[in-house]
C-alpha cells in the first residue's frame, strides 16, 4: 500500500507573500476601493476568516504591500546601488535593477506589489502614508544624489536633478502599465531599452563611450 503524499507546509511568510502578490493584483487590476477582502481570500484560496488570521483590516493589508515592496527594492536595488562606488555605474545598475524587478512580476501581467507604491498611497492612514512615504523619500534623495556627483564630475547633461530623479520614477513605474511578459520583446530586452533610453537622455554622450 502506496503512503500518501503529504501536502506542502505552507508557512506564515510564504502566505503572507502569496497575499500580498494576489492582493496587489487584485489592486491594480481593479483598484483599492473596488477590491473586498472575500475577493482576495478568494483568489488566494482560503476564507475571508483565514485572511483575517493575517491581516487585521484592509489599509493594513496595503499598507504591508507597501512595505513589502520596498524591502524588495531595498534588496534589489538600493543595496546592490549602494555598493557600487562609480556613480555612473551606480545609475545604471538602479534603472537596470528596478526595471528588472517590476518586469519579473509573477503573474500573466507582470505585476507584482511595487506596481502600486505611488498609486494607491490614499488608500492609508496618515501615519502609514508617513512612513511609506519616508521609505520612498529616502530612495528618492539616492537617486537624485547620484546624480548629484554625476553633475559634479561633468558627466551629467544640463538637467535639473530633482526634475530628472521624478522623471526617471515615472519612467520606471509606468513600465507596469504596460509591459507583458508574451509580448514581442523578453524581459531583459525591455530592460535593456529602459536603460539605454534613460541613460541617453541623462548622460552626456561621452560619458557612455566606455560603458553597455
């Protein structure tokens, strides 16, 4: 007689990423308002009761998306650019990095929770929205910093750097909107286009001579 195959351990961190992934699809296909709590507990697979085992009430579950979307950035992003000491070198692997994360989504539309850091910001309480808005601030004064000594060495083309660092934000989080995983180019393709098109209109072109 065959044993019966155990069903997979689910732990409290790996549910708590299938929410917040499901949740923020969820989000940005429909919008916070639109989105219930029994449309989420649907999807995910457990009852409404279940997702309130995790989450205590929905500005909460948004409010952990967000978090959990900027420790990814942290992760991927922030701390490898931090290391990097050349700052054009820097800029580059930023914009590479973040494309990259948000182009990696894991689902049929590439989304994944970084999608709806800027959007869904109303849908918190104030102390939230400080605090997500810190974290953002933060990212923000790094970019805008790099390129900063990117001016100072005279590698950076007559640009206000405030304007280029939210400019640069749009630019990378629009991606969301409209990037498909089938569609015509891979995701590394679409990646590599986002940083040509950024760095050429934020390096002078010596500047790039040396550097793909």
């Amino acid at each position: 007689m065959k044993a019966k195959k155990k069903a997979p351990v689910v732990t409290e961190p790996d549910r708590m990423t299938e929410i917040y992934n499901v949740a923020a699809q969820l989000i940005c296909e429909k919008g916070f308002d639109a989105t219930s709590m029994n449309d989420i507990a649907d999807e995910v697979g457990i009852t409404k009761a279940g997702i309130y085992h995790y989450i205590e009430d929905k500005k909460s579950l948004l409010f952990g998306i967000m978090n959990f979307g900027m420790d990814r950035l942290e992760t991927h992003v922030i701390r490898p650019a931090r290391a990097v000491a050349d700052p054009e070198q820097r800029l580059r692997t930023i914009i590479n990095n973040h494309a990259l994360l948000i182009t990696s989504g894991n689902n049929a539309r590439g989304h994944n929770p970084i999608t709806i850091l800027i959007e869904e910001l109303a849908g918190l309480n104030p102390a939230q929205r400080r605090k997500i808005e810190q974290r953002k601030r933060a990212y923000f004064d790094f970019l805008r910093e790099t390129m900063t000594k990117l001016k100072t060495e005279g590698k950076l083309k007559e640009v206000d750097t405030t304007v280029a660092a939210f400019s640069l934000f749009g630019m990378l989080l629009w991606l969301s909107h409209w990037y498909r995983p089938n569609g015509r180019l891979k995701k590394e393709q679409v990646v590599e286009e986002i940083t040509k098109i950024a760095l050429g209109g934020l390096l002078r072109p010596t500047a790039r001579l040396n550097r793909k």
